[in-house]
C-alpha cells in the first residue's frame, strides 16, 4: 500500500492512463456530485469531501475484499481503460503523485471514503484500490449523504 497527499482543488484528483494525460471534463452534474466521482475516457475523477489536500491511500490487488473495510462511509467502483502501460494519480490540476507500470487493459477503481463525518478537521481520508477487471459502469456501494 502506497500512502500519499494528493492537493484536491474542486473537490477532485485524477486516476488516469499516464500516456495520454486526458482532458479532464467540465461537464459535471449533480448526480455526480452525489456519487463522489466522474469518469470520462481514460480517467477516473474521485471527489473527496472538501477542497482539501486528501490523504489517500492506494493499492493494487486481485482481491478486492481484502481492500473493503466495514467502516467507509462512501464507497463507489469505476471503470477505466489503460491502453499504455502506467496509471497515474495525479493532483489538481495536474501534479503527478504517483506513477505505476501496469499492463494495458480494463481497470476497475475502488474509491472509499472514511470519516467524512471530521473534514472540517482533516481527519478524513480515503483509499483507493486498483484491480484489472473490467467494470462498465460506475457501481454505488454505500452512498454517503451529508448532514
């Protein structure tokens, strides 16, 4: 597991295919305010609680359970398509964080969010799982509602 701080500006960071560095969208609804997170081509957008620098923890695996914790408070899964061979997590608006050599293929991205309850005192955090499988979709686990 790779822990990092990644400068959340607008409420989001990026998981994208490193080669081709996409356009972010600017496209963005209310629905995906709700879910926490946007995809787009190549890019998975998760959207921590706050403008805020997020500390983020991220892991690779082929077992998704051994990633899933009982106690997040919001949990959603997104597709992603690598064609090169890196994923990159990157801070708005475009710092690099982290850069990992994965094979080209379809990713699923596991974005949970923990103590969301305490981001006014930056004790929230989040965790983010990589796995390759394919995924369609953006899945709902636990929709976490403010207030």
């Amino acid at each position: 597991m790779n822990k990092i701080e990644v400068y959340s500006g607008y409420r989001q960071f990026y998981v994208w295919d490193n080669s081709i560095k996409p356009m972010v969208p600017e496209d963005w609804t209310e629905e995906d305010m709700e879910l926490r997170i946007k995809i787009a081509p190549h890019i998975v957008i998760p959207c921590p609680d706050n403008e805020i620098t997020a500390k983020i923890e991220i892991e690779f695996g082929t077992n998704e359970l051994d990633f899933i914790q009982n106690n997040y408070d919001h949990f959603v899964v997104a597709p992603l398509e690598i064609i090169s061979n890196e994923i990159a997590v990157v801070g708005w608006p475009d710092e690099i964080k982290a850069i990992y050599k994965v094979n080209p293929g379809n990713y699923s991205i596991y974005f949970a969010g923990y103590n969301l309850i305490k981001t006014e005192t930056n004790e929230d955090y989040y965790r983010v799982f990589i796995k390759e499988i394919k995924s369609n979709e953006i899945k709902i686990i636990k929709q976490y509602k403010n207030g």
